[in-house]
C-alpha cells in the first residue's frame, strides 16, 4: 500500500473533525440547555427571617454581579412549587393537575424554558431580550429575569374553562411569593413586576398561541 493510500483514512477523519468543527463556529454550541446543579434544600436562613427580609429591590440596587447556577437552581426550584416530591406542591394546583404557568429565564447569555421535572433550562434562544421585555430601564440591569407564562395545554386540562385566566394569575402569585422568600434566603435581590411589554416578550419567548399569556415577571440580581 502506498504513503498516499495510507494516509486517505487519516485525511478524511481530519477533514471531518475541521468540518465538525466549523459547523460548531458557525452555529454556536451544539446544546446549549443547562443542567442545573441540585437546589439547596437544608440549612441557611430561617422561615420567620426571610418573611422579615422579604421585599422588593429598588430598581437601582441591581449591580452587575451575576446570580451564579446554584443560585438560580434554588430559585426556580421554590418557585416551581414542587418541593417535596413527585406530588407534594407547595402552590395551590387546581384540580391536580400539573403546573399551568410557565417559567422562562432571560440573561446575557439567551432565553430559557424551565423544565421542572428535569431541573434544567431548555434553550428557546441565544438572545439577550432582557432590554425590550419591561417599559423600566433599571430591568435590563438585573442578572437573570424569570417571566411567568400562562400554558394553554396545562389550562386547557382544567374542566372550569371560564376560571383559567384566574388560575394562571393566582398560581403566579404563589409562585412569585417562593421566589421572593427563596431571594431573601440567598441575600438576592428581587423585583415583582407587571409593567411588561407584550409584544416584545411574546418575540423574544417565541410563544405562538395567542393564549401562552404573560402574566408577570421577576427580577433577581446582587
């Protein structure tokens, strides 16, 4: 066999691996959901301590310090309300039935969609939206910004169809009050706002159903 035949195998694995790694230069990461670190779920600040603690942060108190993983693992993990368990919610679940709101995270680094039986973010887009998303400027200042959405597929389960919008709009409620207790904990720094702009969240979220419904957001940062 010649130098040249010999060398065919090793040319042909080369030129694949520069293609591979071309395509990953120009697409980006092949995956970039994130799998979150365990929530922290013993020790740190006591309940009676963070309902003192709890409050909203004033739009200027968000630096630029970043609410790390683990952080962010702890927060969406209260604010899920499934805490103890495959069953035990600690937010009120009309009928039963799984959660019927939706959370999206915005940060530098895109949008994301909260798995909560997998503890992970699924990747909707590696857009920074964190700018158009709320009328207030001091927003896009804030690490991460969870957006609560209503699911039509969770909704449409419900047997009360004309109470629906009422559901999403209480479940968020309980979601968000995790959220502010779990910050306080954390000595994070968290925001509740309704000031959206529809328009924007529903591009940047890339929600298709006129009935996926923003209902809210929050803010958190250091």
């Amino acid at each position: 066999m010649s130098d040249s035949s010999r060398e065919t195998p090793f040319r042909l694995l080369f030129s694949a691996s520069v293609l591979a790694m071309a395509l990953v230069f120009v697409s980006g990461r092949l995956s970039a959901d994130i799998e979150l670190p365990p929530p922290a779920t013993e020790g740190g600040m006591g309940l009676f301590e963070a309902l003192k603690k709890r409050s909203s942060a004033h739009g200027g108190d968000f630096s630029v310090a970043e609410v790390g993983l683990p952080e962010l693992s702890t927060v969406l993990w209260a604010a899920s309300g499934l805490n103890r368990g495959e069953t035990g919610w600690t937010v009120p679940m009309a009928e039963g039935l799984p959660p019927y709101v939706k959370i999206y995270v915005a940060s530098a680094e895109g949008v994301h969609l909260y798995d909560h039986r997998a503890h992970r973010l699924i990747e909707i887009s590696g857009e920074n939206v964190k700018a158009g998303i709320a009328s207030q400027a001091f927003v896009k200042k804030a690490s991460h910004i969870l957006i609560f959405v209503a699911d039509p597929v969770g909704l449409a389960k419900l047997s009360n169809k004309d109470a629906a919008t009422e559901f999403a709009d209480v479940l968020t409620g309980a979601m968000t009050q995790n959220v502010y207790l779990a910050a306080a904990a954390l000595r994070l720094g968290a925001r509740y706002s309704h000031s959206m702009r529809i328009p924007e969240i529903k591009k940047g979220l890339k929600l298709e159903d006129d009935l996926e419904r923003p209902v809210a957001l929050m803010m958190l940062g250091k």
